[in-house]
C-alpha cells in the first residue's frame, strides 16, 4: 500500500476514535455538573463552566464535518484537537477548585492518546502544556464553595492561611480585653498557634499530587512513545512482509503461467517462420522482400526469448564486466525497438565492477527501457557510473514527465498509463531488481522528462 494513503487513512482513524470519546467526555461532564448542582452546592460558577463545556461540543461538530472531508488528517491537526480538550478541562478546573479538585488527574488523557498515536515532538508538546496548565492551576484558581470556615475563604483569595488569620482574630480580642480593664500593664504580645495538621497535610497531598503528575508525565512522554513508535515500526514490517508476501505469489503465477505459454507458442513460431521463408523466396518486390525480412527476425527472437526462458532456468548466473553486460542488453534491445534512438555513456567505472548476468535482469532491464522508449522514442540518454560501492544506471527520457498519480503507483501490479499495456513490466522490474538486492527509482527531472534509476550491489571488482 502507498505509505501516504496509509497515514492518511491512520489519521482518519485516530480522528474518528478523538471523536467518540469526546461525546463521551461532554456527556460526562454535563453529568458531573447535574450532581454537582444537585448534592453539593450551587455557588459555582455555572456560566463559564457551561460555556467549555458548549465550545468543547462545537468542537466536536466541526470534527465530525471534517471527517466527511476527504483530505488527509495530519498529525498537526489532531494534535491541535487534543489541545481543544486540555484548554477546556482547563476552564472546568479553573471554576471547580483548580489542583484541589480531584478530576485534575485528567490531564493524563490527552498525553497518553498523544504518546499512543503521535510522534515524539508532539508527545513533549502535550506534555509541556498539560504540566502548564495544572502548575497555573496550583496558583490561580476560583475555590470550591464550602470547603471551609469564612477564613479559608478569605484565604483562598488573600493567599494567607487559615492559620493567620485566627492567629490575627485571637490577638485582637485580647487586646481589646485588656483596653476595657484599668490595670495599666501594656498588652502581652500573643504567641502564634501551631499550625493546623489537617491543613499542611492537605497543602503536602496537593503538591505531591503535582509532583506525582509531573513524573507520570514524563514517563508517559517517553515510555509509551517509544513502545508506540515500534508498534508502528513493527506493523509497517508486516505490512511490507506481507506485500512482498503478495508480490512473489503473483510472480510465481505468472512464471507458471509463462512456462505454459512459452511450451505452446512453439509451433505457432515455428509455423511462422515456415510461411514468412516461403513467402521470401515466392515474392519479387524488394520492399516486401525487406519487410518480410524484418518480419522473420522478429520471430527469430521471439524463438530465442522463449528458449532462453528454457535454457536459463537451471543454469547459474555468470559474473561479468557491468559495461560488457549493459552493452550486451543494449545490443538486443536495438534490435527489438530499431527506431529507438539513444546515447550511452559511462562515467567512472574504476575499478570495474562485475554483475550476476541474470537473465531476469536482462528482463528487467528490457522493460524499464522500453518505458523510457515508449515515452520519447527520438531521444534518450542513458548513464552507467559507479557510485558508492554500487552500480547506478540512469535512463533519461525527453518525455512529457510522471504525472503525480503515475509517480505514486509506479511498480504497482496491473497499473499502467498505456492504451494497450498490462502494468506487468514496471511490477517485475522492481520485484526482480529488489530480489538482486537492487531498487528502483522514477521522477521527473527539473529541465523535463523523466528518469529512471536502477542501483545494483557489485559483485566483485576487477583491478
């Protein structure tokens, strides 16, 4: 399968499954905020509260549109939807206690779908702006109606202690009591109470409900991406095992298929050359004469390309010289396409490097010149060079290019941009070259045309 359809379709996917969970996410909240309203209290602020929770549902109309779209959704993309989730829990906590109120722990969601189907940069975004949010939470935030005497209240806002400020009371009073008696003995300055138990373990739980986060945070930005990113390295190997998989069974249907007609066409061949001999020595006219001589060898070759068929497939491969053989290919295929015109050069080729003269290489290399033919049959350049160890040869076609759908379908069994083709001979290049431990490469060139090129693994080298 093509690896952008593939993402393309994962994206769509992981949107759809956002989606879902975010009606259950607004369900839940909406229920949450009815037993709220109905068993606790209804001095929360119920108009911005409300209004997240409205947004986060537009939110979720808009997704449900986009999935209709046929555009491909992109890791940018969900990673903004999951921002729309933590912006909104944001508001909910904002109104609802902020790091006091238990459902803070929630930010954990959206890092953990992040580090689940995201990649690494967009994991350590999730996590820096879910570890902001809930560090802002610990300072501003709105606090829960009830939760304690008037002075906590006036805490929460002023940012002292209920300690202080009963501290603060009790001073007073006993100075007013000393002012109302005669003695004249100047007020006795008061010691401060010890602080509250039940406060500084509620404000160490708070902060270690933080510092619990912060380390959960990076573990999940680290451990789980990484174990998602070979979940997804391991399922684009199976996806590969099972195309190659795929491809060599439609190979070795098409060889059995081959080896069957290469048995029949026998006699027809045989017969045809039997008639085109006959007619030669009958006809007169020197211009059929030539036609007919053209005529016979190409059945002559059709002869050979089958008994090769035969004779090739119990020997072993020969090494040779790379340009030997590439001119050895070139030679044959003049003489199948003798109106194709081409130029070949060689580059650097020391020390010369040897090939397997494979005749499924011969094969391969016939087809993918006669789609450069194919496209400019006037022109054609073609360039053998070493490169790295390798052997690279380039076919350059005069064509009018690779139109973006033919680019991105290249190789693929049973495609083909010709009338009359049979999108065969590009699928077995590539299957072959790749068995040779080779690939094959096609794009379009700045200044026009197309190229195609082939890089092979060197046998052995020859100083």
């Amino acid at each position: 399968m093509n690896p952008s359809l593939l993402a393309a379709q994962t994206g769509h996917s992981h949107l759809r499954r956002l989606f879902l969970l975010r009606n259950w996410a607004i369900l839940a909240q909406l229920a949450t905020l009815a037993l709220v309203h109905r068993f606790l209290s209804t001095d929360f602020a119920w108009l911005p509260m409300l209004g997240a929770t409205g947004l986060l549902a537009a939110v979720n109309l808009l997704t449900w549109w986009r999935l209709s779209l046929d555009f491909p959704v992109g890791n940018p993309e969900l990673f903004l939807q999951l921002c729309a989730d933590v912006l909104a829990l944001t508001v909910l906590l904002y109104y609802g206690g902020g790091s006091t109120n238990p459902f803070v722990s929630l930010y954990l969601l959206p890092l953990v779908i992040a580090a689940a189907t995201l990649p690494r940069r967009h994991t350590w975004g999730m996590a820096a702006l879910t570890l902001a949010c809930y560090s802002l939470l610990m300072v501003w935030y709105v606090p829960l109606p009830n939760g304690g005497s008037a002075h906590a209240q006036h805490a929460a806002v002023t940012g002292t202690t209920v300690t202080d400020a009963a501290v603060t009371d009790m001073a007073q009073m006993d100075h007013s009591h000393h002012r109302m008696d005669a003695a004249p003995a100047a007020p006795q300055p008061v010691a401060p109470l010890p602080a509250a138990p039940l406060e500084d373990a509620f404000n160490t739980h708070v902060i270690g409900m933080w510092l619990g986060f912060v380390i959960s945070a990076l573990v999940v930005a680290y451990f789980v991406v990484e174990m998602a990113r070979a979940v997804r390295l391991r399922d684009a190997q199976l996806n590969r095992a099972r195309e190659e998989t795929l491809r060599n069974e439609r190979i070795v249907a098409l060889g059995t298929q081959a080896a069957g007609a290469a048995h029949e066409l026998g006699t027809p061949l045989a017969t045809m050359a039997v008639v085109i001999g006959e007619m030669r020595n009958e006809c007169a006219a020197p211009e059929q004469k030539n036609n007919l001589n053209i005529l016979d060898e190409q059945v002559k070759n059709c002869k050979r390309i089958l008994d090769g068929l035969l004779s090739h497939a119990q020997e072993i491969p020969e090494e040779l010289p790379a340009e030997e053989f590439i001119r050895k290919v070139l030679d044959e295929w003049q003489l199948l396409r003798p109106t194709a015109h081409y130029r070949f050069r060689t580059g650097e080729l020391q020390p010369a490097p040897r090939l397997r003269a494979d005749p499924a290489l011969r094969s391969a290399l016939l087809n993918l010149l006669n789609n450069a033919a194919d496209a400019s049959p006037e022109e054609m350049d073609i360039l053998l060079r070493r490169d790295n160890g390798n052997i690279t040869l380039e076919i350059h076609d005069h064509g009018p290019g690779l139109t973006p759908d033919a680019a991105a379908r290249a190789g693929s069994a049973f495609f083909t941009t010709k009338q009359d083709g049979r999108g065969l001979g590009l699928f077995l290049a590539n299957a072959t070259i790749e068995r040779l431990g080779g690939s094959v490469r096609l794009f379009n060139r700045k200044d026009g045309g197309a190229t195609t090129e082939l890089i092979l693994p060197v046998a052995r080298e020859v100083a």
